[in-house]
C-alpha cells in the first residue's frame, strides 16, 4: 500500500505577508522518495520543510513545479496522505475513539463498525482504555498517538508527519520514536517527517534530506544504512552525525550572507 | 467534609439576600416614605400570592391571572428567541465560513446593529400591529446581533489545522460544516446565546409596556397608572424569576452539550 513521492523543480512564494514583501519559501527543490522509505526531512526553523510537506499533503500548491505520488500529480488533500501535525489538531468535542474513526463517520459508517474498527488502532498506538477520554484530558504524548492512530485508520499511502514529537518530553519522545519505527515496519508505508532534530533524523530516517536555510534548498540527501532500532552512541551513527552537523554548520555560516544578497529576479 | 461547612456552603448563598430583604421590611415599617411609595416585602409578597393564586382578590382584576401573563410574555420570549437562534447561527456560520457572504451580507448586517431594537417599536407597531408579532420582532431584533456576532467568531477563530484534518480524511464542505465547523464553534455560540436571553426579556417587557395589551410589562406598566407600586415590584419579581430561569436553563444545556470542556477549563476546576 506505499507509495512513492516526486518532489520536481518546486518554488514556493509567499504572497502579501506584509506591505510589497514577497517571501520565497522553498528554492527549486527536487526530491524522490522511494516505496516504504523513511525520508527525514531536516532543517532549521523557517526553512520551509512544513511548506514542503504542506504541498505533497495538497495543502498549498508550489509556484511553479510539480509534486506527484505515484506518478499522479496533487492538486487536492486526500485520505492516502495522511498528515499528522505537530499539534495534535483532534475534535476537543470527540472522544478518543471518535477521533481516531472520525474518516470512516464521514464515509456514514454506522457507529457500532467504527467504534469497533477505533479500537484496533487505539491498541496499536498503547491507548487501551483510553477510549471514552475527551481529548482535554490527555496528556501531549497521548494525544499525539491518537493523530497517529487516526492516520493509521486511513491506512494513507503516505504518511506525513510535521515535527510531531517536538513539543514532547525527552522520555516520551524516546518512546514514541520508537513506537513510530516499529509502526513504519509493520504497515510499510512511505513516511515523510519533518524535524529540526539531527539525533531524531538519525534514530528514524532511512534517508534525510537536510534542508538550507530560506530559501530552502536540499543541501544533501544522505542514506542511513544503519538498521533499526538504532543505537545512538555507535560509532557510525556518530559519524553521520558529525557530518550532518558540519553541513548544519556551513549553512549557518551562509545564512547571514544570503539574507543581503538581492535574490535574483 | 464536616458539617459546619457543608452548612455554610448551602447557606452562604442566601445571606445577603435575606438581610437586604429584612433591611427594607425595617425600612418601610418605619413611616420614613409613605407605604404606597415603597411597600414592603410582606406586602408585596401578599400581592404577588394573590395575583398568583386569588386568595383576597386585593389585585383586582389582574387576581390569580398571573400564569396567563406570565405564559403571554414567555411565549414571546421563546418565539423571538427561537427565531433568532437558528437563523443568527445559520447567517453567522455562513459569514464566517464563506467569503462571499461576508463580502454581500455582514456590511448591511453591520449599518442595522447599532439601531437600538427599542427603536423600531413604531414601525414594529404599523407593520405588525398590536400583538404577539411586534413583541416577538423586538426579541428577535435584540437575540440576533449577539448570537450572530458570537456565531461568526466562533467560525473565525476554529484552528485551521482542524478544517485541514476533515478534508484530508475526506469531509465534503456540507460535512464540514456540520461536523467539524458547527460544534466547534459552540462554545462561542452559547456565549451569544446566553447574552441573548437576558436582552429577550428586556425587549418582551418593553414591548409589553407600549406595544400590547398582556403579560407581564403589561401588567407592569397598567400598576403605575393605578399606583399600585406593590404590584409593580411583584411584577419586576416575576420577570426577574423567569429570567434567570431562562438563563439557568440554556446554562444547563451548554454544560451537558459542552461536557468535553471541562476538564480544560476554570468552570471544571474543583474546590
């Protein structure tokens, strides 16, 4: 049921964010993304790795260039990209399993089918008897395996996942990290995920594409060989890492530089 | 918990009232004022029984007529409140989910809002004559704009990530509308709704005063004429009981249709 993704030629700018300001989010990026891939998308704050993701959810559409999954091109959301946000993003007025079953209420499913169907993904994300919680009453990390199990329920191509884990705690996101790998295996699907972390790129990516600074451009797409689970005090996850982090630290090098320098026209 | 406070907590509530209450018995038994001019509360609440339940008659022709008046005012109230309930959530949902809408509609709907709705008593009075209609315009006139204003707030401020979930799982926008938009733009909307009711009875009794011949600002009103002053502030009473009724009502159904707030919220907090 994955799919693969191919990201051509993409600009994005951002129209009237101000008086006559005109802000170029993404920078002629080409991606591909191959079928049961874990691309890590990684960049800084503002460099237009949520646009990008964005545009292959068919959230926003690119300037100019394409993006097309499994050949077809995106013009629309739809129910085989399924995003989960970086805020849980649930019906506060939904129970967790409503909220989990939520796509197959607005397919008319009736609700004994639904509530029976929620349940299968409430267990694989480890919220049994979570169930009947409205979603106020969930810490962050419970409320972010209900996005993930809702995603799941779609049973999506493509998953998208925005920073997710960022606003959890260390321990957690440890924990969910893991989970997520061991979800990805079990479904096999494509999954793209936004991060600023290089330690999570590395724990989940089968390739991370490391982004510039805005204008976001793919500075370089590394494939990470290192099977899951991944253990990060080995010395070749550290190696990609000090090599991850050098490239961090020549873009924030140029960073300075290209915000005086007129963009071309 | 020990009974003491278990006592106070019951009690509480009630202190001032009863001492407010008991100061102005004082107060008029005094012979400071004339006791037609501010009756006191024995004397009111003898009027208001009889007016009630025609034990002396003392209230004339209004004796034992209250639940007709009271039934003749709540009518109005529930009719110009209904009214204006569906279609200040409808129009305001509309204004702030579709842009033309808001383009056509809210600038008119902007320019009559500030119009106090007392002040269309005349033309309510020669379009509608004088009955139910004029007074239940009026109601609908003062429950709009705030169910309306708070409609379209409601809208304005839904998370759009949330919209953006719906369509991604496939809501067509009649789904959206009805399952995503519509419920949570409801904490907002009841908020409307309950600064709606407290203009609803406000606008039956001004109605009532100038515009029809019953219920309960009628009643009000024709006292004045006939001095009977004891009956006016039984009449302000009733209105006031009913009010908060109505509020207490619309309060019960906000918290069991917003049951999924509590625990988030000041309301949920436990003492």
């Amino acid at each position: 049921m994955s799919a693969s993704i191919k990201v051509s030629g993409v600009r994005k700018l951002f129209r009237d964010r101000g008086p006559g300001i005109d802000v170029l989010a993404i920078d002629h990026v080409s991606l591909s993304v191959g079928q049961g891939e874990l691309l890590c998308l990684l960049g800084p704050s503002g460099c237009g790795k949520s646009t990008l993701l964005n545009m292959i959810a068919g959230f926003e559409s690119p300037t100019e260039g394409t993006v097309a999954v499994n050949g077809g091109l995106i013009a629309a959301p739809s129910a085989d990209r399924g995003m989960v946000f970086q805020q849980p993003t649930l019906m506060p007025w939904l129970p967790v399993w409503d909220n989990v079953a939520f796509s197959l209420k607005l397919k008319n499913v009736p609700k004994k089918q639904r509530r029976i169907e929620a349940q299968r993904y409430i267990d694989i994300v480890g919220l049994t008897g979570f169930e009947n919680y409205f979603p106020s009453q969930l810490s962050g990390g419970m409320a972010q395996r209900v996005g993930i199990a809702r995603v799941l329920l779609l049973n999506p191509a493509v998953i998208l996942m925005d920073e997710p884990f960022s606003s959890l705690d260390a321990q957690t996101k440890l924990e969910m990290q893991e989970e997520l790998v061991a979800i990805w295996q079990r479904f096999a699907t494509t999954i793209v995920f936004v991060t600023h972390s290089v330690e999570e790129a590395l724990i989940l990516g089968t390739t991370i594409a490391v982004m510039t600074h805005r204008p976001g451009r793919i500075r370089e797409s590394i494939k990470v060989d290192i099977p899951h689970p991944r253990d990060s005090t080995s010395p070749a996850f550290n190696d990609l890492k000090r090599h991850i982090m050098s490239l961090i630290r020549q873009e924030a090098r140029l960073a300075p530089a290209r915000l005086v320098t007129p963009e071309p026209q | 918990m020990n009974l003491p406070s278990v006592f106070w907590k019951q009690t509480g509530r009630f202190c001032v009232p009863v001492v407010l209450v008991a100061a102005w018995e004082a107060f008029s038994r005094s012979g400071y004022l004339p006791p037609s001019l501010l009756p006191a509360p024995s004397q009111v609440l003898w009027t208001w029984a009889d007016w009630l339940f025609a034990i002396d008659e003392s209230t004339q022709n209004n004796t034992g007529h209250w639940w007709v008046d009271a039934v003749a005012s709540g009518v109005r109230v529930l009719g110009g409140y209904a009214i204006a309930a569906v279609s200040g959530i409808s129009i305001g949902i509309a204004i702030g989910w579709w842009r033309w809408v808001e383009r056509t509609v809210e600038p008119t709907i902007q320019l009559l809002r500030p119009i106090p709705p007392v002040s269309w008593i005349p033309l309510a009075i020669i379009w509608f004559g004088i009955a139910n209609r004029p007074a239940i315009f009026l109601v609908f006139l003062g429950t709009f704009f705030p169910v309306l204003m708070n409609s379209i707030h409601g809208v304005r401020t839904i998370d759009r990530n949330l919209i953006r979930v719906a369509e991604m799982m496939g809501a067509s926008e009649r789904q959206l509308l009805w399952l995503v938009v519509l419920p949570a733009a409801l904490p907002s909307i009841f908020a409307g709704l309950r600064i709606g009711v407290g203009s609803a009875w406000m606008l039956t009794v001004t109605a009532e005063m100038v515009a029809v011949k019953s219920g309960l600002g009628y009643v009000l009103w024709d006292s004045y004429y006939f001095l009977r002053y004891d009956m006016v502030i039984a009449a302000m009473a009733s209105i006031g009981l009913l009010g908060f009724v109505t509020d207490l009502c619309v309060k019960r159904l906000m918290t069991a249709t917003l049951r999924w707030q509590e625990t988030s919220t000041v309301q949920g907090r436990k003492f």
